[in-house]
C-alpha cells in the first residue's frame, strides 16, 4: 500500500501551520503599524496649533502667544510651548552648515507612536524657515493604538482559530469526498444496482483512497456476479421444480382415483402436498430475500382481507374458536393484497396451530401512529399456545427454525411461515413482532402504513 494520503496530510499540515504563523505575523505588524499613526484628522489640527503658534509669534505679540498657549494647555489638559534651537560648531569639518534641517526636540506628526511606550510623546510643528517650533505633549485623546491589545488579543486567537477551521475545513473535504462516493455507492449497491463502481468517480486520484475503491469495486464485481448468478440459478430451478411437481401431483390423484382407501396413497398425497408447500415458500422466500422489492401497487381494505382469511381460518380448524374485533373499513394505499394476504394468514395458522382445541385465538385492528410519526394500522393476534421463550422472539422469524420439530412435521409446518411473513410485511413497510402475554400465549403485533 502507497503512502500518498500520509504525505498529503502531512505537507498540508505543515503548509497550513507555516502559512499560519507567517499570516499572523504579517497581519499583526501591519495592524500595528496602522494603529501606531496619528489619524488624519489629530494630524491636521496638530499643524493648525503650530500655525496659530507660528501667526502669534511672528506677530510680536507675546501676551497673545501666552494666552494661547495657557488655554490650549488647559483645554487639552497637556503642555504645550514654542521653542528656539541653535547649532554650535564645536568640532569637525566645516562645509557641512547648509545641510542641517529639523531638530530632535520632538516627534513629527507623520512619525509613528510607539504604542508600547507609557508616556505620550512630545510632538513638534517646527515654524517655517525658522529654529523656532510649536512643541506640545500629545493629548490623550489623540492618543492611538486605544484598541491595540483587544485587536492583538483577536489576532492572536481568533486569526489561528480561523486559518485552523479552515485547514480543518480541507482536510475534512480531502477525506469524506471519496467516503462519500463509497457511501453512495453501496447505498446504490444494497438497494440492488449490482453495476455501481466507485473508481471513475474519484477522478486521477491516488492514494489509500483509490486503492480502497478499487477492492470495493472487485468486490462488487465478485458479488454481483454471484448473486446475478443465484438469481438465474433460483428462476432455473423454480421452473425445473415445478413441472415435475405437477406431474407427481397428478400422478398420485391419478394413484388416489384407483386406490381411495389406501393409507399410503393418502400419505403420498400430503407428503406431496407438503413438498409444493416447502418449495413455493423456499422460492418466495428467496425472491424477497435476493430481490428486497417493494410491493406497493395497490389499494386495499384490510378488514375485508382479514375476514376472509377468518374464514379459511375457522374452516381449517374448525375447533378452535377464532374472535375479531375490527373496524367497519381500515383502507391500505400503496399496499400489497398478496404480501399482506399471505403474511396475515401464516401468522393466522402459526397461532391456531399452537392453540390447543377448544382455545381461542383473537385477531383485532385498530388505527396507530407508527414509529415515523405517519399514520397506519396495527393487528394483533393473540394465541391461546404456551408462548415462547423471551431469548427466542426475534429467533422465531428465522428461517427454518422450529420450536417444536414434531409439532410442526404433523400440522404440515415447515419453519418457513413466520420469516416469510416478516419479509412480505417488509416488503410493503410493515413489520411484525412478537411479545409474550402475561396471561399466557404468543400476541404478534402487525404494524402497516395506512398510505
């Protein structure tokens, strides 16, 4: 197996954590550098105070240049002063005098603020063609940077957490895309498209990911294959079974016409009998099990359906005692009359045929919710039997599973009623379960949506 996923994985990390700390850097010297300038506007009023300064001064009028001064200090609660400088030669080369310009004494209002100085800074508005400059302790209010450890505080967890989710973001994308084709694909796989392949879908990819698309891809090949193959061997030996079925069947009542009381024509002619039962069921059962179909083509009155497996019901036992408590109509859309026939009498018989003679045997249907919240019908049919074993009420719908073999060999029961009930029942959304009684006996509980 390639590693190619490991190192992908591997240089998008790094990648994303190099790119991180250089973003966070980057973004945070230059929000720094921002916030270290003066805005715009303090810049423009620091220039005008240095030219009412410079106006005053070079009007001689030194009580007015005062004045201001004290009410500008006042006013902004700061200091605030016009300076001289002057330049002595004290050593060194001479030549270099027209190249002096500015001076020291303050900060030029285009100058950044260092915001991690305490002390405001002494800003300087130097007069024009002068040594003379307006000098004043920058006001708290012009102060910048008053946002500067809120917004390094965000930088420093909400930027990493962001450039994290998204790296997390692309990494969850790399890896759930071809979980997700594999998803599909065997969704569509189970649901019976034996032809789905997930390989194409993945493109020019190559890592683990591929590697396991391809061995699912075979093995739905292999699979598929094999069940394409069960199916046409169930439809071949359905069609091949059934023939000489028939001809035994009508070689034994042919037997039966010459022979009537003959007990072992009679034998031949259940035994037979049972045979087409524990075929056609065998087949029914592996059609539903192979092809999972849904039967939902029809519309259909359960309590006319129930009533007439009663019927059939107490004609083949007749000494058992069979009570109904159903509803005038219980109308099922998009149903199966056949699946839920045939369900609803298998369950029916396993009930009488565990009810001692002379018992009684309830079947009653009622409105419900189902489990989905829409709305359906439930049937109960309650024995009069012994129950079952808490361990086995699910091991009950398996097929071939006989609770009481010698029971079931003389009322002609195969082990076969009860699983192909539950799959019928399935077929058309239904489902069945079983419960013990408290008063005793087996209660199988039908559950069908009404639409």
């Amino acid at each position: 197996m390639n590693r190619r996923l490991l190192w992908k994985l591997i240089l998008l990390i790094t990648a994303g954590i190099v790119a991180m700390f250089y973003l966070i850097n980057y973004v945070t010297v230059r929000a720094e550098e921002e916030m270290s300038m003066l805005s715009q506007a303090h810049r423009d009023e620091l220039r005008d105070w240095g030219k009412q300064a410079e106006t005053l001064y070079f009007s001689d009028d030194r009580a007015s240049l005062e004045r201001w001064l004290e009410v500008l200090q006042q006013r902004e609660d700061t200091l605030a002063a016009v300076v001289g400088y002057s330049i002595r030669h004290v050593a060194g080369s001479l030549g270099l005098e027209d190249r002096y310009s500015g001076n020291n004494l303050g900060r030029d209002v285009e100058w950044k603020i260092h915001l991690y100085f305490e002390n405001n800074p002494v800003m300087e508005i130097p007069f024009e063609n002068s040594d003379i400059s307006f000098l004043v302790l920058l006001p708290d209010r012009m102060r910048p940077g008053n946002y500067w450890q809120t917004t390094r505080l965000l930088l420093q967890i909400f930027l990493p957490a962001l450039i994290l989710a998204i790296l997390s973001v692309l990494l969850y994308r790399h890896i759930m895309q071809p979980l997700i084709s594999l998803q599909r694909a065997t969704r569509e796989f189970s649901r019976g498209d034996f032809s789905v392949r997930v390989r194409p879908q993945l493109g020019a990819r190559r890592d683990e990911f591929s590697e396991l698309a391809n061995t699912f891809d075979q093995m739905a090949a292999r699979i598929g294959e094999q069940l394409v193959n069960q199916r046409q061997l169930i439809a071949d030996f359905s069609h091949e079974l059934r023939t000489p079925l028939t001809r035994l069947e009508i070689a034994i009542d042919s037997l039966g016409k010459h022979y009537p009381d003959d007990p072992n024509v009679q034998r031949l002619y259940r035994e037979s009998r049972h045979f087409r039962k524990l075929t056609e069921d065998t087949l029914a059962l592996a059609w539903l099990d192979n092809e999972q179909p849904r039967l939902t083509q029809e519309t259909l009155d359960l309590v006319d359906l129930i009533d007439v497996i009663v019927d059939d019901a107490r004609f083949e036992f007749p000494d058992r005692e069979i009570e109904t408590y159903l509803p005038d109509s219980a109308e099922l859309k998009n149903s199966s009359h056949q699946a839920v026939g045939q369900a609803l009498e298998n369950i029916l018989r396993n009930a009488l045929r565990y009810t001692p003679a002379g018992k009684v045997v309830e079947v009653a249907l009622a409105g419900c919710q189902l489990g989905t919240g829409a709305a359906g019908f439930q049937v109960t049919v309650n024995d009069g039997g012994p129950g079952v074993p808490d361990a086995l009420l699910e091991t009950i719908f398996r097929p071939f599973y006989q609770t009481d073999p010698s029971r079931n060999t003389e009322s002609g029961g195969v082990g076969l009623g009860l699983a192909l009930a539950r799959r019928q029942l399935k077929a058309v959304g239904g489902l069945v379960v079983a419960s013990n009684r408290p008063q005793g006996g087996l209660c199988m509980t039908i559950s069908l949506p009404a639409v």
